[in-house]
C-alpha cells in the first residue's frame, strides 16, 4: 500500500474517527482506493479495540498504533483481525479462571 500524503492522512483520520461523514467523503474515498483502504483497517483495529475493552482486557499504551502499523505492514494479518481476537481473549481469560479455581488453596503459614 502506497503511503498516504499527510494531508490525506488527516482526512482519513477525520473520516475514522466521525468527524468528516457523508456522500461527498464517501466519492472521495471512492476516488482513493488507497484511502478506503486505510480506513477499513483503521475501523477493523478500532473494532479489534472495543472486543478487547469489552472483554475487559488492558491494553499498553501505544497498543493500537502499532497493531494499525503491523497491519501496513503485513496485510495478511487482517485475517486475524476478521477471527475476533476479543474472542480469543476472552477464552484465555476464561481459561485461567478455570485453570486457578480448580488449584488447591495456598497452605496457611504458620
């Protein structure tokens, strides 16, 4: 993918985020494919994003940028954003729940 101008980058931006909508955004995403598909990833990460808070998983600082950048990167992870990562996370969570309440309790010390 072709990197955008930092011009477009703020629209893309803008048009992410909600605070450009409409048809005359929607025609000129459709004259930049490169554009559209900048956003399209941006909105599958942002999705990513509320699984994750929905499952109640912290995440570092930063988490999001780099998820967008590794995604530039490599396109084929975008499949991996399709799978529900906040599933997956959640399944852990259930898991190590499992797996802790199931351990006998600590011994009392004396």
């Amino acid at each position: 993918m072709l990197p955008l101008s930092d011009a477009d980058a703020a629209i893309v931006a803008d048009i992410v985020d909600g605070t450009r909508s409409g048809p005359e955004w929607d025609a000129w995403l459709a004259a930049r494919p490169e554009a559209a598909a900048e956003v399209a990833i941006a909105r599958r990460v942002q999705a990513l994003m509320r699984e994750l808070a929905a499952a109640a998983i912290v995440v570092p600082p930063g988490f999001e940028a780099r998820v967008l950048e590794r995604v530039r990167a490599d396109s084929t992870l975008l499949d991996l954003l399709d799978l529900g990562l906040g599933a997956l996370g959640r399944t852990v969570l259930e898991l190590l729940t499992a797996f802790f309440g199931v351990l006998p309790a600590p011994a009392p010390t004396r």
